[in-house]
C-alpha cells in the first residue's frame, strides 16, 4: 500500500458463497477496466469461486493471496485470499447454513481488518443474506450496521448513487407510518453535516448544494398537507446554512429529482427509502451502487440481494459491482492518492 503511483488494493467479500456473488465476481474480473483503476482481492471461499470460474471462464486462473500485498493483480488470474473451506453440504445454490452464513460475515470482518490497518484502500461488498447472517448467530439487518459497529461508528447513512446520481436517506427500513416520528431537526442536521463532509472528502464536490425532499406532498403547501416541513425540515436546513452549509430546500420530491438529474445538486436527501430508490432504480437499475457515508473506510456494494433464483445460473448481471469498484477506486484515489 506505499508508493504514489500504484493503484489502491480494494478487498472483494464474496457475499453469500450460495447466492451470485461468486458468478458476478467473476463476470466483473474478466474486465480490463477494473485492473487499470485498481487492485481487486477476493475474500472468499476456494470451492465455490473455483465452481463459479469452471462455469463462466474456465481460461481464467485463481491465485492463492494469504496477504493483500501477496496478490499478482493481473488480468486473467483473480487474486483469492481464503477466508473459509466450505464442505459441499454447504455450497448448495440458494441454501443457506450456519456454516456458509459465518463464513460470509467472516470475510466481511477480515475485510474491516485489513482497510482498518491501512492494508487494503476499501472494500467493496457483494450481497450478503440477513437470513445467513441469522443462522450464522449474527443478528444484524445488513451490512451497514454491521460496519459501523465494527468500525465504532456512531453516525453513519446509505447513499445510493448511479453516475451523478446521488440519494442520501434519513430513514432506511421502517413502515411508511413510523417515518415521520423518526425525522428530527437534530438529526437532519448531523446528516447534511456527514453528507457535505462525505461528498467533499470522497467525491470532490465541496459548495454543491444539497437539495432536500420534502416529505408531503407539495412541501405541505403551508401546513395544508402535513407539518413536518414546517416544524422540522425547514427549520433544519436553515440551522444547517447558518453554519456555512450548502443545503437548500425543502422541494417537492416530484421535481426536485428531475431538477438533480440536471446537475442543480451534489445529492438529494430523501425522507424515507422508496422516495429515493424509485428514481434511483428507475435510472439505474442494473448499475447502483450502495456507498456507507461516515465510515473511517471506503465501502461500496453492489444495490441488489443474492438473486438466489439466479445463483448458478450464469445469469446474473456484474454491472452493479463493476460500478461500485470503480468507485470505490475513485474514492481511494481522492481520500489517499494513488497508493
């Protein structure tokens, strides 16, 4: 990891080993680019790569790493550092088990490690199981809890971003009803805090505005159809600019996103989750990317699940962790250089 002109090593979890993330890792290494913005190292299980390259690219070769620096990084071999031995009993296609499901929160944690102790630039995830992750005896929701334990990080939030894209939650997964009980003015100001800090530091985009999504319908047409623009949003970005922020709004969501998509702001922040995954996933459905903002690491993921109904078939599609190596690749050259 020294030097100034060596491209960041990025540490490739494998997800669930029974879901796509092998066949998708696979798929995203026979691409050149991936090699010219960065380093990609595997960590995963031997057995189940091996099956996903015999069935997708039987020229490509696997190289054992048992450190990142141990890594070849050339196209046409992927760099394997082992984290699990899997019996076959537990690489059956959309089965999960104990076994499989701690082997995949353990090459995320090995991944944690590494970034942590400046051995690797950042991660990228493939997509994990909450049901693995359950029956492994880990009770977390998904990856971004996980990480911020991990990394003792007490404010954090989810971007998904596709190009220029950019959407930054405030709730992420609750009923449509607690939504408005867990928006305060408190917290929506740490959040444009993070956000501007994130999108500064990580994407270069220090002074563009954030555009904030009211929550009702109209920005509430002065109270008409809701209050929480009025008692909390509003008063929010206007804490937030007289602290030197660029934060504007609230817009009514039903333009704000097409007045994004024209390059008016770095990123929306979005009340609640489908309000900023509909036109995200509209846009870029097979190319999102998930990005953890507040994390002492870099940590970008693919912006879809396991597709068990897909795993083994070939058919899954790379697009979504090629976009987010390459961010993460871009993020690691902004936060430390070329390294």
């Amino acid at each position: 990891m020294t030097g100034s002109t060596v491209k960041p090593i990025l540490a490739l979890t494998m997800g669930d080993p029974v879901g796509v993330g092998p066949e998708i890792i696979v798929k995203a290494l026979v691409d050149a680019r991936i090699y010219q913005v960065c380093r990609p190292l595997v960590l995963g299980d031997l057995s189940a790569l091996e099956r996903a390259r015999l069935a997708l690219d039987p020229a490509l070769k696997i190289h054992l790493a048992d450190r990142p620096a141990a890594g070849r990084y050339q196209l046409g071999t992927i760099d394997l550092m082992p984290g699990s031995q899997l019996a076959p009993a537990d690489l059956k296609y959309g089965r999960p088990t104990p076994a499989s499901g701690a082997a995949m929160v353990g090459y995320i944690l090995t991944a944690i490690d590494l970034a942590l102790a400046h051995r690797v630039a950042g991660l990228v995830t493939a997509p994990i199981s909450k049901i693995s992750m359950k029956l492994s005896g880990y009770d977390y929701p998904g990856h971004t809890e996980l990480l911020a334990e991990k990394t003792k990080t007490a404010e954090f939030a989810m971007m998904l971003a596709g190009g220029e894209f950019r959407v930054i939650l405030v709730t992420i997964h609750c009923a449509l009803s607690e939504v408005p009980k867990k928006i305060t003015q408190e917290g929506l100001v740490r959040l444009f805090h993070l956000a501007a800090r994130a999108l500064d530091r990580d994407f270069g985009l220090a002074g563009v505005p954030l555009g904030v999504a009211a929550l009702n319908p109209h920005a509430s047409e002065d109270g008409m159809f809701g209050r929480e623009e009025e008692s909390i949003i509003i008063p929010a970005v206007k804490e937030a600019q007289a602290a030197g922020l660029a934060v504007e709004g609230p817009f009514p969501a039903d333009t704000l996103f097409w007045r994004h998509s024209q390059g008016e702001f770095a990123a929306i922040i979005c009340m609640y989750h489908d309000q900023g995954l509909i036109p995200l996933k509209l846009l870029h459905f097979m190319d999102g990317v998930n990005v953890t903002l507040g994390l002492p690491i870099i940590r970008t993921s693919v912006d879809h699940g396991t597709a068990y109904n897909l795993a083994g078939t070939g058919k899954a599609s790379p697009d979504s962790l090629k976009a987010a190596i390459v961010m993460a690749a871009e993020m690691a050259k902004r936060r430390f250089g070329e390294r």
